[in-house]
C-alpha cells in the first residue's frame, strides 16, 4: 500500500521542525497530499506542522508559530516513524508546486479538512457583512518606492484607502483586522472607528475568518492567499502585488486604480 506525505521545510526532526515556513506556505503541500490521497483512497502520514522559531518571541507577536496541529484520521506516532524511516511506498509534496491549480474544484472538501486543524469554533456569521483586512507586517521588509515582491509590506496607507473607499456606499461596514504587527504600528487604520483588532492566537482560525467576510483586503502573503482561495466575498488586493501565478483564481479578485476598483483579468 502507498502512503502520501506532506513534506514541511525546515530542519525535521520527525516530531517537531526548527525553523521553516509559516502556515501559509505549509498549506500548499498539505492540501495538496489530502486532494492526491482523496483521488487515490491512500493513507496520509502526519506531518510535522510543530516548529519552533525564534522570531515571533523576540519581535513579541501574538501568533507564535508553534503551529501545535494533529491532523485526524492520519498516520502518527510509532507507526508513522517506522513508515518514514523505511517505506519506499510513500508518495510526498513539497512546496508551493504548481499553487493553487491542482486544488480548484477541492475548495469545500480542503476547507472541512482545514477546520479539523482547530478546536475552536465560532461564528462565521458574524464577519460575513464587513470588512476583513490581512495587514503582514512581522519579518516582512519595508518596500522600496512603488515596487512590491513577496515578502514585502504593503503601506498601511494602501489598506486605509482602501477601507474608505469600500466605505463610500456603507459608511457603517464594521472592520475586522488581522496583523501580526502591533496598535502602534497599525495606529493609522485602528483610528478609522468602527475596526476591530481581531488577531488570535490561532492562524488557522484566522484564515477561516479572513474567508467568511463580504470584502477581504489581502497583503502580498500566502495566509491571505488562502483567506480568499475559501472566500466566496470580493477580495481585494494592490495593483502592484497581483499576478496570475501565486494569487488564488477562483474568488472575485479586485485592484483599486484610481479611485476605482477593477476587476482583475481572470475574472472579466
């Protein structure tokens, strides 16, 4: 029997990771592995989502990335050693592969799945009529002019035009933040009144929130790329960061360019 295995980065230990990626780009393999097993009635073996990073402790953030997951129904303990230390029979995903393709058409199926991961439940009701915004800021580098890469913060100005303008027709749209920056730094959207800092201490469940809203406002970052691959709301994002080969396809993407918002070229 063949097995499949989601392959984290960093340094494995097979229990727990130093270092690696953050959620955002564990998902890709992850899902990934469950579409592949899905299709083909096969195991999944465990992966090693517990990791231990330095960073978030010293710049004091509220999600320290510890990402202390057990998948059910997969492959753990003993058994899952013994597999990956001496089965040639197991099939692994790595990295960001061909993104978000091979998943599309899976949306309802991942997302069941990707709940399992948590135990805290909660109203997606209650963000379904406002605004969610993703504001990365952590170990993301200052931008240089107007130019945008991964890994790269967006102005806080951006995301306050862009409030505003959604704000045009519902001056009263409540506003729900999730940064791992601080009040300090996300000072200038926090006194727009009626915005909420809702960041918890679980990533999972905040990619879940960032999904349920009417209006998702995405840094350049995989946590808000997979906020809107579940989304069924207008998601929003910079004119300089959008491309066709890393932001999800399948949601109503939006720019705003001059005071407007367009709709992006794959959904015309």
């Amino acid at each position: 029997m063949k097995y499949v295995y989601p392959k984290f980065d960093g340094i494995d230990l097979y229990f727990v990771r130093l270092g690696g990626s953050g959620l955002g780009n564990l998902l890709y393999p992850f899902f990934k592995a469950l579409v592949y097993a899905k299709k083909e009635n096969l195991g999944i073996i465990s992966p090693t989502f517990l990791s231990i990073k330095i960073g978030p402790y010293l710049r004091r953030e509220l999600q320290k990335r510890n990402y202390k997951y057990s998948f059910k129904g997969s492959i753990t303990g003993i058994r899952r050693l013994w597999l990956l230390i001496f089965s040639n029979e197991i099939v692994t995903f790595k990295s960001f592969g061909d993104g978000f393709k091979s998943l599309y058409g899976y949306e309802d199926f991942l997302k069941e799945k990707f709940k399992c991961l948590t135990k805290v439940d909660f109203d997606e009701k209650k963000y379904q009529n406002s605004i969610c915004c993703h504001v990365r800021l952590g170990d993301f580098k200052q931008s240089s002019g107007e130019k945008l890469s991964n890994n790269t913060r967006i102005p806080i100005k951006w995301y306050k035009d862009v409030i505003q303008q959604i704000r045009k027709n519902d001056k009263e749209l409540k506003v729900f933040l999730f940064s791992d920056g601080n009040d300090n730094e996300l000072k200038e959207l926090l006194e727009l009144g009626n915005i909420n800092n809702e960041t918890s201490s679980n990533p999972v469940e905040d990619i879940l929130k960032l999904s349920s809203s009417k209006y998702l406002i995405g840094s350049y970052s995989s946590f808000s790329f997979w906020g809107a691959f579940f989304s069924k709301g207008t998601c929003i994002w910079h004119q300089n960061a959008f491309n066709i080969n890393e932001f999800p396809l399948n949601c109503i993407n939006k720019i705003l360019y001059k005071n407007q918002f367009i709709k992006t070229p794959q959904n015309e």
